[in-house]
C-alpha cells in the first residue's frame, strides 16, 4: 500500500500499460510487461530489482532510446508517447537528462565541452553565457578538472562530471543507470550520500535504477521492485524492507529466513518443537486456517538470539525455540553473520560484531518476533492477509 501518495506531490511522470519485446515473432522475450508508474515532482524514486529485469529498457524508454510496443508516458505535463495515437517524441526534444552506466562521455573533448554540448545542442545559449557550466561542474566539486579530457579523469571523477553533463540543461527529469556500480565499495557509498544532498538542495526529480538493495533503500524517496518486466511494489523504502507485498520482494530485500509452520493441537509447530506460548489463535484469521500452506519469513536480527533462560523479560510477542545451536560466525566489520541450526533448519542472524560473546558449537534458543513476521501462501507468493 502506498501510504505517501496522499500527500506526495501530481505525478510529473506518468506510465500507463508500457510494454516492449525483443526478438522476432513467436520468439519474443517480454521484457516490458504493462507498466504503471508514477513519480511525483521532486521525488527520487529508486527502481530495483536483479539483472535482466528491464529496468534499463525502461529508463530508455523514458529518455527516447526504445520505442515500447505499446503504452503511454507523460513527462512535465507533456506526452511524449502514446502508441494508440502515433506519439514518439525524439529524445532530444524530451525534457529528460541521463547518467549512463558506463558515463557515455565523449573522449575527444575536454570536461568543459562535454558538460555544454548538452546546452549548445538545445540552444540554451543565455545559460552557457551566464556560467552554467562553470556553476555545475563547482557543484559536483570538479570545477578543477574542466579543461581535462575522460580519459585524465578516475571513474569517480568521471561519474560525477557525467552527472554535471546531465544536471546542466536544468532537465524536468533525471535519469540514473546504475552510475554508481563502476566505483569501489567505499567510493560508491561516498558518491551516494553526495547525490541524497544534492537531490535535497536542487530538488530535482529522479528516476535512479539499481539492483544494490543497500543503494536503494538509502537513497530512495520512494522504491519500485521489478520482476520479470512488471512492477512487483511502490512504496516507502523501509515500508517495503519491512512490509514485502510478495515473497518475492521479501526474497530480494535480503529475507533469510524462511520457516514453515505446521498447525497442531490448536497451536504452531517450527521445526518439529511446539512455538511455547503462541498460541494457533495468536495467529491471525487466515493465517492460522491456512497454516499448513503458509511459509513464515523472519528477518535475521540481533534481538533475536540468546543464551537459553536469559530472555526472561522479552515481550511476549516473541516465541522461543530451543535447542539451537550456533554451527558457523561469520566475522563482519560492523556486523557478523550467525548460523544457528535446530534439527534441520538452518537459521541466519545478524549480530553487532563484539556485541555478544558467541562461539560456534554454543548452545542458544532462537526467538520470533511474531509482529515482525511475514507470512506468505505457498501457492503465490503473496502476503496473507
Ligand atoms: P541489468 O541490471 O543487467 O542492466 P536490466 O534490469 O536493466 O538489467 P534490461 O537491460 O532492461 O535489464 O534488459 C532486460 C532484458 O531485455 C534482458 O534479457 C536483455 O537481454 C533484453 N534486451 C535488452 N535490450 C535488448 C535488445 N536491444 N535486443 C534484444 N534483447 C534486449
């Protein structure tokens, strides 16, 4: 559910029923499959979703670069595709700039001539005499760098003149492909926390593909998970880490634990043990009915381990299990990763490192947190009511 579409802004991009395939008749590969999507002015709005999805056919077709089989897309008020009607507008005639993966800067001419000729090609001439360039460059911080040529520039460097490229025309829609991949670990982190200000203080409106969950949930206004060329989930980035719609974004939002649930006796069994104190009726409505064909997912957290009987005053939301035992700890610089297992199952945990004193082999119980449980039908994937 999109809780913030009360309050957020008119869309100032909308998709209606976007398809597009590749390939020859009776051999296509769908890759669009009717799209919907709205982006309110001045959101940043994150689409993830694994390799191969069709993020990128839909960015493309966003700036021009596809032509979609059929559908409609509106962009400042203007239509700039409409199938039924014959509509295509070039991209050089769509309000829209684009980072592109790879940075698409041209080798031969120098940072500053790469950063005009998107205002040179559009006949902004007031803006290139007014020091456009100049002021763009300065706000990616590389005002420094404008009479180098790419090729001078470290990938870092060449992103953010890229972003400079696009940001300069004053576009009513900002593209991002995946600009951040190319960079190291540490570098892309940095890059990401510059783009979250820079959005703040420009206030331009964004649509920034990925397939880094992490990415997405900290840069996002608001995320869209794809699947196989559909849009699977819009909403808050958090809402939807914690709140999937469907097993499927549960899955890709980084749910490991994955637990079935058996009905017995009027209460719930894990892995063979009764859930002591859950009650079947604790469960609700068709949760508990359907129990049998239910999978439960738990996020591995911290909370959600201890050694046995030192749990005493946790809420009574949480249901133990005993006889854990941790089979591996995976070191981490600000987090470890800790494999518990009972009977057959195999449990993953997310633990501060130093946090708890743990070793492998050790006895623990292992606590659900009921309220923060998920429970989806075997049959769909989709949340149960
Ligand atoms: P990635 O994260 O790997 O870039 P993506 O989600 O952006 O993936 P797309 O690049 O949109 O995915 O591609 C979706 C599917 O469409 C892929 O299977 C790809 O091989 C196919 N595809 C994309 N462009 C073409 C094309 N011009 N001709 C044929 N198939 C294409």
């Amino acid at each position: 559910k999109d809780t913030a579409r009360s309050t957020r802004a008119p869309a100032l991009v909308s998709v209606h029923g976007l398809t597009k395939s590749f390939g020859r008749p009776g051999n296509e590969i769908h890759v669009l499959r009717n799209v919907d999507l709205e982006v309110a002015d001045g959101e940043l709005l994150v689409l993830l979703g694994p390799s191969g999805c069709g993020k990128t056919t839909l960015l493309r077709s966003l700036v021009g670069l596809e032509r979609p089989d059929s559908g409609r897309i509106h962009i400042g008020g203007s239509c700039v595709l409409d199938t039924a009607r014959g509509v295509f507008v070039q991209p050089n005639r769509r309000d829209v700039g684009m980072v592109f993966q790879n940075y698409a800067l041209w080798p031969h001419m120098k940072v500053r001539k790469n950063v005009a000729y998107p205002l040179q090609s559009r006949g902004h001439s007031a803006a290139l005499k007014g020091g456009r360039v100049e002021e763009v460059l300065d706000i990616v911080q590389c005002g420094h760098l404008a009479d180098r040529y790419p090729p001078e520039l470290s990938g870092g460097q060449q992103q953010r003149v890229s972003l400079a490229r696009a940001l300069a025309p004053r576009p009513t829609l900002l593209l991002l492909d995946e600009p951040l991949s190319n960079l190291d670990a540490l570098l892309r982190v940095e890059l990401r926390a510059q783009l979250r200000l820079l959005h703040r203080e420009l206030g331009f409106t964004a649509v920034h593909v990925t397939h880094d969950q992490e990415e997405a949930i900290a840069l996002g206004t608001r995320v869209a998970v794809m699947n196989a060329g559909r849009i699977e989930q819009v909403g808050d980035p958090i809402e939807v880490y914690r709140a999937p719609a469907t097993e499927y974004v549960a899955d890709f939002l980084g749910a490991r634990n994955r637990l079935e649930l058996r009905a017995e006796d009027g209460g719930v069994a894990l892995a063979g043990q009764r859930l002591p104190g859950l009650a079947r009726d604790d469960l609700r409505g068709s949760f508990a009915l359907r129990l049998r064909d239910e999978h439960l997912l738990v996020r591995p957290t911290a909370d959600d381990i201890s050694s046995p009987a030192s749990h005493a005053t946790t809420a009574t939301a949480t249901a133990w299990l005993a006889d854990g035992r941790i089979v591996e700890l995976l070191p981490g610089i600000e987090t470890s990763e800790c494999v518990v297992e009972i009977g057959d199952l195999r449990l993953f945990a997310r633990i501060p490192t130093g946090a708890m004193d743990l070793r492998p082999g050790q006895s623990v119980e292992v606590g659900f947190p009921i309220d923060k449980a998920r429970c989806y039908s075997q049959d769909h994937g989709r949340l149960v009511p």
